[in-house]
C-alpha cells in the first residue's frame, strides 16, 4: 500500500522569505501523481501544484515550485516571497495514474501547519 | 463557473441517528469522491463515483454508504451514528480522465 509522509507537524517563516515544506512517499509504482493541497482555516482544500512522476521536470506555479526526486521518493514543497496569505494547513497527496480504475483516490500526508510572521 | 458545492456545513446530531450529506460536483465533471477529515485520523478515503457505479471504496465499516445520481450529484449516507464519526467530510469531483480533483468546502458534522 502507498503511503506518504510529511515529518514538519509546524513550521514558520518570516514574510517575504522562502520555505520548505518536506513530503516523503513510499509506492511500488512506476507511474503517479503528486500534489501539494493547501487547506486554509475556511476548510476548503485548494490545489497548490502537481507533478506527474513521468515527468523529470520539477513543476512551477509562481511563488510554488517542487522538488521532485523519484529514485528517493521525495517530494518538497518550495514556497518564495512568503505572504500572509500563505498560512494554511499544508497537505502532500499521492494518487496512481489508474489506467482504467480510480482517478479520484488520494492518499494523504498528516499535514503540515504553516505560519507567516509579519 | 461553479465550484464544487456540498450542503449542510453544518450539522449536529445525536448518537444512533443516521445522516445524508450531499454533494453537487462542477458541472461535466462526473467522478465524484467522498473523504473524512479528522484530527487523529487524518484525512481518509471513503469511496468515489462515476457515472452512479462506485468505482472505489475505502477501509470503512458498512455504516457509511452513497450514490450518485445520473446528474452526477452525490449523496453519503451515515448509519447509526457514533461518537467517533464527528469530522469534516470532504467531497471532490473531477473531470473524466482528469488528473486532479476540486474540493467543497465540506460538511461538518458533529454527533452529541
């Protein structure tokens, strides 16, 4: 069974800096997807990036970038230019590519709580 | 375009009773998944629809069931309610073959 790791419960940045937000997985899979989920106290779960594992390119979306190493089964989460927008409860998910099954089974990290100080 | 939208938010109710949460997915997007966020458990998978079959289903005991309906809305079910079934339950919907899901904002419920 796959499962995923996030071993930061809390962590904290000061305004403006840079972040990292750690995530570990474990798969006998060859082919996956990744995702970094961001749930706010409104309790909505927002997408933050995804990475398909077939891909060596580590995906970007503005301040968000990953670090995507398959051969170690890791997943990090690069947050730049920290805003106070950006406190949230940080989730790392795995999901099989399921050719023909679920598309909709993710797996879940325990969370990491992040903090922005002004 | 509408987001995912799931009724009640709220909800309290007393041990034994059962309860019905829906799920209304963004319109074209039939899979329809249903996830239970709790504070020692995490957030974990219940079961997803697609085109009113269930197509996966989580390690949950008989009590919680759903369906989906030919406009793709989803219903869950929770039979005789627990204590320990209190929790944020998390619906999300995806395009056919897409890769990623959009989520409600979810239903809390409490049972007293």
């Amino acid at each position: 069974a796959q499962t995923v790791t996030q071993s930061q419960p809390e962590m904290s940045v000061q305004e403006a800096e840079t972040v990292t937000l750690s995530c570990t997985y474990d798969t006998s899979e060859s082919d996956y997807y990744l995702f970094w989920y961001k749930q706010p106290p409104s309790r909505q779960m927002i997408l933050v990036i995804r990475q398909e594992a077939y891909k060596q390119q580590n995906a970007t979306e503005n301040r968000f970038s990953v670090n995507f190493q398959k051969a170690a089964k890791s997943f990090s989460l690069k947050i730049s230019d920290s805003q106070l927008g950006d406190a949230a409860m940080y989730f790392c998910a795995y999901r099989s590519a399921g050719y023909g099954g679920s598309q909709g089974n993710l797996i879940f990290g325990k969370g990491t709580k992040l903090s922005v100080k002004p | 375009k509408a987001g995912v939208t799931q009724t009640p938010r709220y909800l309290i109710k007393t041990r034994g009773q059962q309860v019905t949460l829906s799920c209304s997915p963004i319109s074209g997007h039939r899979s329809v998944s249903w996830y239970q966020q709790t504070p020692g458990q995490g957030l974990q998978f219940l079961f997803e629809y697609f085109s009113e079959t269930q197509r996966n289903k989580g390690n949950f005991p008989g009590r919680f069931s759903g369906r989906q309906f030919s406009n793709s809305r989803s219903e869950m079910n929770v039979s005789t309610l627990e204590l320990g079934d209190s929790a944020l339950y998390l619906c999300a919907s995806t395009q056919t073959e897409g890769i990623s899901c959009v989520f409600g904002q979810g239903t809390r419920l409490t049972v007293v």
